[in-house]
C-alpha cells in the first residue's frame, strides 16, 4: 500500500554514494542535508505506521459498533412485531404466576 508508492527508504539513502567531482559540492554539506532526510524518511515512516494500526483499530471498532447497530435494529423489530401484548395481560400474567407461586 504505502510501500508500493515510495522510491527511497531511509537506508537507501543513508547508503547512497555521490561521485565526486573536482567542481562538486561539498560532501559534509551533503551529508548533513541527507541526514535530514534521512531523520524525516524515518518520522514519516513512524507515522505511517502508526496511522495503519490506528485505522485497523477504528475499522475493527467501525465493524463493531454496525453489528451492534444491527442487533439493536432485530431487537427493535422483534419488539415491534410484540404490540399485541397490552399492560393488561401483563397484569394478569403476573396474577396468573401469583397464584401458581403463593397457591391462591
């Protein structure tokens, strides 16, 4: 993913090698900036990774969360479908229960 789209790494630029040239730059100016890179290749790499696991957790979380959505939504349609059943016959389901328990 992340991979596939970079041409360096952090070592491959630490392990570059220039040409020297009598007119060229100077190598310890070279070196710095690369170290430079190198420390921003390495920052951008933590990050990376760290943003990869953060958004395989919230992706777990997210897939999480809509199956408990999901349920919810059965739960609500069951209860839905249930309409029929009135305060009325509840009182006397437990009256019914009342009975059997205490034999009146």
């Amino acid at each position: 993913m992340y991979g596939e789209k970079r041409f360096l790494s952090a070592k491959a630029i630490y392990d570059k090698e220039f040409k020297y040239d009598a007119r060229g730059y100077r190598p310890q100016e070279v070196d710095q900036f690369l170290d430079l890179v190198i420390k921003d290749y390495l920052d951008f790499e933590d990050t990376i990774k760290k943003l990869i696991s953060e958004s395989r957790a919230l992706e777990e979380e997210n897939s999480k969360l809509k199956s408990e959505v999901r349920n919810l939504r059965n739960a609500l349609e069951i209860a839905g479908s249930n309409k029929g059943v009135t305060n009325i016959d509840l009182l006397k389901r437990i009256s019914d229960l009342e009975k059997v328990v205490y034999g009146e």
